[in-house]
C-alpha cells in the first residue's frame, strides 16, 4: 500500500487560502482542490465519522457532538469510545485488503478502544480533590508515558478554552513525526484544530485571524515537508466552514417560558432535568436536536420553535432526506439561520445559572458552549484571578475556575448548517493526478478516495 497521511485543518475553506497561508495555497496550486458538500449537522463528531466511514449518520449514528441518551435521561457530549460509531472504518477496511496495514490515529474524534493500531487522544485526569490534570489516552498503553516524556505533558489548557493557541495543534504535529519514526504506520490521521477555535471567536473577517492562518500554515508546510521526503503522499482536508454570525438563540430559555422545559434547584442554582421536560434542546453550534418526551405537544413545540427569530428550518419527517432519522436524534431537528446560533442556556436569571455555567466543562454542559473561548470581560484583573485560582489549585485546595462568561453575544463565527457559499465550504486537497474527478465532492466520498490514495 502507499503511505498516506491526511492532515485534518479544522475550518480551512477556500476563501481562507490567501496571502496569509503562503504555502498551503501554492500547494494546492501544484495539486486538486475539491470543495466537499458538508453533512449535516456540520460539526466535528458527525463529519469525521463520515469521512472515516463513508456513511451518513442514520448508518453510523453520530447525529452531532452530543445527544439525549434517552435510557439515561442524560444529555451526553465528546464520549470518546469509538465503539459508538456504528460502521466499518477506513483502517479495517485497508486493513481487509492489506494485512500489513497500519493505522495512526493522532487526536480524530472517538479515538479510544477502536481497531487503531495507534492512538493518541487528549484524556484528562480528575483527582477527587477537583482539580483537571492535562493528560493523554495512547494506544499501545506504553506510548503514553514515552511519549510525554519526550514531548512534554499535553498542553490541554492550549487546546481548548479561553487560553487556546497553536501549542496544542504544534503538538499534535510533533507527536505525529514521533509516531511516523517510530512506528511507520501506513496511515496516518492528523487533526490540527488551531484555526477553529480564532474563527468562533473573531470571525472570518477580523484581521486578528491573519496570525492564526500562518501559524497553522507553516505546521502544515513542516508536516507536509516531512512526509513527503519519507515517500508519503498528503491529503490536506477539512470537516467545515466557520461562517460569520451576530445572533444567538436561546431555544430552551424559548420552551422554558412556553412551560415545556424543567429544570430542578440544587444549592440554588438550576439544572436542566431533560427526563422531567416535555422538550427541550441539545443545542449544537448551528443545529440543535429538540426532544420532546410528551409527543402530544410535538405540534406545539414545532410551532414555537419556527416562530423563534433565528431558526432557519425545522426537520420532522424531513430529517430522513438528510439522513438523520436515526434513535439518536431529537424528534425535531433545528437549522439556524446563516448569522445565528444555538447556546444550550435554560436559565432565566444568571443569579440561577449553575455553577458549571462560568466554567470550561465540556461534558456536564448539556450542549455546546463556545463562550467557553472567552474570559469574563466584566472580570477587572482576570490574570489576577485566574492566577489565585492556580495557586489553589497548586496547594491541593479545592476550586472552582470560573472565569467563562454566559454573554454568548461575545461568539462571532459558527458552523453546522450546510446552506452555505462554496467559498466557505471545506476543502479536499491532494497531489495524487486525476484523484478528483469534481470540483465538490460529497461527504462520504472521502473514504473512498482515501481508500484509493492507499491502494492505487
């Protein structure tokens, strides 16, 4: 088989290949370029299951970043097990043709307990005393402690929240070269996040983001520079196109007030109680799954929701042309328009918001939240706090960093609705000739084509 690596570059789109990404657009030049139709929703999980699957998700069943486990009655986001993607993957399928193939899996989503030969993926520890230890999970176990040994510990804190760079994704570049010398897998699958998280914050249109492209250009022209001197063959891609925005919209605040949502006080803050609630909403960047327990108020609910200024489209029977009629997914499936967002915000009061509210915790958050990139600005001296809190942290106190405002006007770019222009689509680049035979190809068409990059 042929050595390919493909570099994931999270919100590369056509219109961001300019004079500030230097090398990626002269190399794009010398190669193909194909726009890729995005799936929807057109978010992280969902397209890269597709990508590794060639499925869409009413077959491998990842309807976004998150979802209501209804035998749980929990709202669950960024599980990791890749046991959930419910379709044969790109490794066991060269695999099936090649038993000499090898698999590196260096930070795509659900990246642990797969059929990966390797495996690297940000796994952070949670002491009892409440502290956040960066950390990583590896595949075999005993790269973990060589790995950090020569690499130093992953720098969690860059990768994401308010103090993001391009340490995290420099990182990620690194360990890849020291997974390539030392174990030479066939494939390798590198995901460089860094010019996401600058896009939500700032926009597409902000000149701030000139940094953050050449910052990523030039980890991409090392990579590729490396790779490609070890007779490899690069495919640079995205899984979508940050898109602009000015609006959010509160859906559950919206069915909260309609007296459809339920939430319960603990210590005088409120928690969802999706279980308890006749609707309510995953919100998820641009999309957002409404699941509505007591489907005596569906019509209700659908109602309420394609009055709400803000939503685009609502899906009901409609899901199954975009292939979302999965258990997964909510009973009504929510489109943003272009230059609005979903926040996952119920409360009423933030005197009542809970206490996770203020802080970056991806997982008991019941949605998305991409305030999570900001530090409060009504905070005076915010390094002084943060750095109180640190020190906390250092004397083994327990602590809560609560330094993440609840003002989601602060969000200037999103994603995940697929109505978009091809000039902010993402992109399938690669050197292979006649590899594309399009100027777009579909979603699921990358599996295929990585196939075929391996094999011909």
């Amino acid at each position: 088989m042929q050595k390919t690596v493909v570099l994931n570059v999270v919100g590369l789109t056509p219109s961001l290949l300019s004079e500030h990404t230097p090398f990626l657009s002269n190399w794009a030049k010398k190669g193909q370029l194909a726009n890729i139709k995005p799936v929807l929703p057109a978010v992280t999980c969902t397209a890269q299951a597709t990508y590794l699957t060639g499925k869409l998700p009413d077959e491998h069943g990842i309807v976004g970043n998150g979802w209501y486990f209804r035998d749980e009655c929990e709202v669950k986001f960024w599980k990791q097990s890749n046991k959930l993607v419910r379709s044969p993957k790109i490794w066991d399928m060269a695999r099936s043709l090649d038993s000499s193939f090898t698999c590196a899996n260096l930070f795509w989503w659900y990246n642990m307990y797969s059929s990966v030969d390797y495996a690297v993926t940000p796994r952070p520890l949670y002491p009892a005393d409440g502290r956040k230890i960066p950390d990583i999970y590896t595949q075999p176990a005993e790269m973990r402690s060589h790995l950090t040994k020569d690499l130093g510990q992953f720098p969690l804190f860059n990768f994401w929240g308010p103090n993001t760079n391009i340490a995290s994704s420099q990182w990620i570049a690194d360990s890849a070269k020291w997974t390539e010398e030392r174990y030479n897998p066939t494939l390798t699958l590198v995901y460089l996040p860094h010019l996401d998280y600058g896009l939500q914050r700032l926009g597409t249109k902000n000149s701030l983001i000139h940094k953050d492209l050449q910052e990523i250009d030039a980890i991409c022209g090392d990579l590729i520079a490396y790779y490609e001197a070890r007779n490899a063959q690069v495919v640079v891609l995205s899984e979508y196109g940050i898109t602009d925005v000015s609006r959010p919209v509160h859906l559950n605040r919206v069915l909260r007030e309609n007296g459809l949502l339920t939430v319960r006080e603990e210590l005088g803050r409120e928690l969802l109680d999706p279980g308890a609630s006749k609707a309510f909403a995953v919100a998820d960047h641009q999309v957002a799954h409404i699941y509505v327990n007591d489907r005596t108020y569906l019509p209700k609910v659908r109602d309420i929701l394609e009055s709400t200024p803000g939503v685009a489209q609502v899906l009901e029977d409609e899901k199954a042309a975009y292939h979302l009629n999965h258990s997964r997914s909510g009973d009504l499936v929510a489109i943003a328009q272009p230059d609005s967002w979903f926040t996952y915000y119920y409360w009423l009061d933030d005197a009542c918001a809970p206490d996770f509210a203020s802080t970056v915790d991806i997982h008991r958050k019941p949605g998305y939240d991409p305030v999570e990139l900001f530090i409060d600005p009504q905070i005076k001296v915010p390094q002084l706090k943060v750095g109180l809190k640190l020190l906390q942290k250092k004397l083994g106190f327990r602590y809560l960093m609560d330094v993440i405002p609840t003002d989601a006007n602060l969000v200037r770019g999103s994603h995940g609705a697929i109505n978009v222009s091809s000039q902010d689509q993402p992109i399938f680049i690669t050197q292979k000739p006649n590899s594309l035979n399009a100027d777009t190809i579909a979603a699921t068409d990358v599996c295929k084509l990585l196939i075929q990059h391996l094999v011909e």
